[in-house]
C-alpha cells in the first residue's frame, strides 16, 4: 500500500472513530487510564490530558508523550497560543504516531488563562485560526478543535458561527463543541463543567449551518442512549467525559455497538485484561495505584462496587502492593454478588 493510500486509511479510521470519544481529562486520562479504557472499548477514539506546547517542545517528552501501541485510535490534545509553538510541538510528537491532534479551546482554569490558552481563546478566533493553520501545516494527520460555545457576556448563536467558520478557512474539519460557555470569572473549573446550562441544540444548529464539517457535542451526556440520540441527530460524534471515568462499564463496555460490533467483555474480563499490564508496570518500579486509581469505578450500580473501591483505594498505594490485591477487590465482588443472588 503506497504512503497516500496508508494517510487516507488511517483518515478515515479517524473518522469513524468520532463518533464516541473519552474527553481529555487533566489528571484522569493518563496512559493508564486510557489502556484500561481500551479493554472495554476497541473503537472510541481516547485522548490524552492536555500537554502545553511549551511542556512538549522543553519538557521530558517520552513522559509526555509515550503511549501504549494498544491505545489506538489516540489522540494528543495540545494548549497554547502561540503559532510557532504549537507548530513545533507537533513537529515534536509526530514520531509518536498519535491519530489526531486536538487544539484545546475550552479550558477555563486560571492556570490556562492567565497563559492566552483555553477557553480565553474563544474570545481570539482569528489567533485560533492562525494556531491551527500552523499546526496543519506540520501534522500529518487531522487537527481537531474542542471549544465552548462561548465565555462571559458573548452571545453563542452570534460567535460560535463566526468561530467555526474562521477555524474551518484555516483547515480544520472536526470541531468538538462543549455546549456550555465557560465564565472565566466567578466560577471554578469544576462550577464551569456543571453551572452554566447546556445548550446542546445550539450544536445541532451547527450542524446544520455547517454541514461539510464534522461536528461533535460534548457536555453532560452519561449514557450510550444519549450518544445515540445525538447521532441519529444527525451529529458526526459524541464525546463523554465524567461518567466515562466513574462509570466505565456502563459507558463504554457495549459501545461498539456504535460501530455494528458485538465486542462486549464483562467488567471481570476487563480486570483479567489488565492484569499483564499491570505486572509490567509493576515490574519496572510503578506503584499499583497509578492504575488502579482509573479503575474504582468498574463496577459502579453492581453488588460488591464499595468493596471493590474500598479495597482498591485503602490498599493500592501501599509500598508492595500487587496483583494480590486485586484479587482481594475481587473477592469483594464476588461475596457481594453471591449474597445479592
């Protein structure tokens, strides 16, 4: 298969991977995180935490870059302002064969702002613009954009549109749309993803006003019946954040149905999936929590979840801790289920 004919197969896996996503999530989609996703779900796309571009191009980049081969499809979310940064940063993680590459536009946090990047850049359309087509022009695969449908006192059905239509001249074709604006004053980044009301119809419009762009709605949603109404909505993808992490088994064992794939493991099968990961990691000096601490929620609604968190949570950080402890867990569920029959 020639190079050109490789791009346009992996494009367009990257397509249909769209159509659920895990968010990235700072402090909680790590490569841990994501490679236990994996086992449950072979074809959402996965992205990373955000990464500065400034981080990438002076910071230690197999720690910020290195990932599973398993991972895939994966995407790198990058936060900046600056062209030529963000140009070099995926000049930078090109040998790391990410499948996309996403422009942070929607976090409100006071370290982000106070840095021109994140949401703040909602407000800058003509730098975002100037951002991504730096960063097209070094990639060798899609540059995405997540964004808020607006910060403070904008008026979203005034400046999502000119936002999506500048970002689109510069090259973008998938941009993920946080129904919420962010209020860069007064509210808390964890107030920014719960306060301000959702309009989630104000994405559809953006679909139908765009409809050559793929567009994908984030914000709010918890199930995979949700997901599935927005998509036969006539949205491209839907990306889930927050229930995905606390409640991985209900959002994302089965998700594959999405695709017409049956590929369904129990949350025990995920745990056994784990295991030689886990001893790998284990075996080169890591902590049992650093991947443990992703999967407390696996058997969240179940008979044992407590006992499963409890034992997880209270043990995994112990110096030696092992696969003996997730055995223990286990031994949670199991009594818990054979009481609950």
């Amino acid at each position: 298969m020639t190079d050109h004919a490789n791009l346009l197969v992996q494009d367009a896996s990257v397509r249909t991977a769209r159509r659920l996503s895990v968010a990235p999530m700072m402090d909680w989609t790590d490569r841990h995180c994501r490679y236990f996703h994996r086992q449950m779900t072979r074809r959402a796309m996965l992205y990373t935490e955000m990464v500065t571009a400034p981080a990438v191009i002076h910071g230690p980049k197999p720690r910020l870059l290195d990932y599973s081969a398993a991972e895939h499809p994966v995407a790198l979310q990058l936060g900046g302002s600056v062209p030529a940064e963000l140009a070099q940063a995926v000049r930078i993680a090109r040998p790391w064969g990410y499948d996309e590459i996403n422009l942070n536009v929607g976090c409100p946090s006071d370290r982000v702002q106070s840095g021109c990047f994140g949401a703040v850049l909602m407000e800058r359309p003509a730098l975002v613009a100037d951002c991504v087509r730096a960063m097209i022009s070094e990639a060798d695969v899609p540059v995405t954009v997540k964004c808020r449908i607006g910060v403070d006192e904008q008026n979203p059905e005034v400046v999502l549109p000119d936002f999506i239509d500048q970002v689109a001249n510069a090259g973008v074709r998938h941009v993920i749309i946080h129904a919420r604006k962010a209020w860069l004053q007064g509210l808390s980044p964890k107030e920014n993803r719960e306060v301000p009301p959702l309009d989630r119809d104000l994405v559809l419009r953006m679909k139908a006003a765009f409809p050559d762009l793929a567009i994908s709605v984030n914000g709010g949603i918890a199930t995979l019946a949700e997901a599935e109404r927005f998509l036969a909505a006539g949205l491209d993808g839907v990306m889930i954040g927050r229930a995905a992490y606390h409640d991985p088994g209900s959002v994302l064992i089965g998700a594959d149905r999405l695709w017409g794939d049956a590929f369904a493991p129990d949350a025990h099968a995920v745990v056994e999936a784990m295991r030689p990961y886990i001893a790998d990691h284990l075996a080169s000096g890591g902590r049992l929590h650093q991947i443990t601490r992703h999967m407390l929620g696996l058997f969240a609604g179940r008979p044992g979840a407590r006992g499963w968190r409890r034992a997880l949570s209270e043990g995994a950080s112990r110096t030696g801790a092992g696969l003996d402890l997730i055995d223990r867990a286990l031994d949670e569920v199991q009594a818990a289920a054979a009481a609950a029959a």
